[in-house]
C-alpha cells in the first residue's frame, strides 16, 4: 500500500472542528511540563486535556481568535483587536474550574503571573500551538507558525508566546522569537519562557 502523506497547508479552524482540535493538541501537550503540572494524573490526563482545549478553543478562540489547523496540528493566534474578548467570561471560568478540579487555583494563579509578562502594545499573541507528535518533524508546526507571522509582519506588529517546554526554545528561536523573560510559577509550577519576535519587513513596505 502507497502511504500518503498528510498535508500541511494550513487552513481556518472552525467549532465544527473542535473534535479533531482538540484530540490534537491533548496529543501534542501530554509531555508538556506546564499541563503535566495541571494534569498530574495520567490515567486522566489525556482526557482532562481534550476537555480543556475544548474549553478553550469552543468558548474563546475559535470567536475572537485566528485559529488555523493542518491535518496533525493546531495554532490559536490572537490579534490584537481579540485580546480583549478572549478573557475567560463567568461560565468558561466555571467549565475550566470543573475540567481542572483542584488544580483550579493553581491555574488562575499561573495565568495570573503570566500575563504581568504580556507586551502591553499591541502586538499577535501565540496562545497555543501543538503537533501531534506522530507528525512531529513534517513540518506542520512551522506552517502554522509561518502562516501567523505573517499576519503580524503584514500588520507591522511583534508576535508573543509563552513556552513551558525548554525543548521548544530553539524551535522559536529560528522563528526570529527571543526570550525574553523566565517566568516562575506560583506554587511550585514548572518555568515559563516569555518570547517576542519583532516585526520583519514584507514586500511592499
């Protein structure tokens, strides 16, 4: 049989698609220090995760976001005109409470102390970005990423993220990103790494 592989044009995400978003990133972040910290529990945790993204992508982002998939991975960008409106209302709190149990309050508090590192000028905000590791290295991260620096190059304004996994640094760092502070959390959480990439020219300008 004739493997053929999978593409990796990015395309729009949409709530229909919260099914395969979802599945993706509780793939990509299962490794990950920051949500191995929420989700301690692995018998759980891949399930705990999916509800998450769902969450998340389903209540915020897929509205007021740019949110672009491949077939084996996902990116929430948010421009600046969207930041605003992806601030968790009342009943995303709760469903986020109710999917991260007792570990609620850590999460808030990492939130918290992430966000006193956030660009104040306008700026395209990074919020999440996962391969599924099956696809890891085909070049899907780097679409979804070049696709969104793009958007920021084109409005003239710098991009951010946060990384929770040491491995990703130089991953952005080939990207143009910096780091630009080491943030740590509350509570005895893992490190975060505030990165920032300034704008680069595009043609015509």
């Amino acid at each position: 049989m004739i493997s053929v592989p999978m593409t990796n044009t990015p395309k729009r995400a949409t709530v229909d698609d919260a099914q395969l978003v979802s599945h993706i990133l509780a793939l990509a972040f299962d490794d990950d220090p920051m949500m191995r910290w929420f989700f301690p529990d692995a018998s759980t945790r891949e399930a705990g995760l999916g509800r998450y993204f769902t969450t998340l992508f389903t209540r915020q982002y897929a509205h007021h976001g740019v949110c672009e998939r491949t077939e084996a991975a996902v990116a929430f960008w948010v421009p600046p005109e969207g930041q605003a409106k992806t601030v968790p209302d009342a009943e995303t709190v709760e469903e986020l409470q109710n999917v991260l149990g007792d570990r609620a309050t850590l999460f808030r508090e990492a939130v918290g102390t992430a966000a006193e590192h956030t660009p104040t000028e306008p700026h395209w905000h990074l919020a999440v970005i996962g391969a599924d590791p099956a696809a890891q290295g085909q070049g899907h991260g780097a679409a979804l990423l070049r696709s969104g620096l793009a958007q920021a190059d084109t409005a003239g304004l710098p991009a951010y993220l946060e990384s929770s996994k040491p491995s990703n640094l130089p991953f952005y760092e080939h990207f143009g990103f910096t780091v630009s502070a080491e943030v740590r959390l509350p509570g005895g959480g893992p490190p975060l790494w505030a990165m920032r990439r300034e704008p680069r020219p595009t043609a015509g300008t």
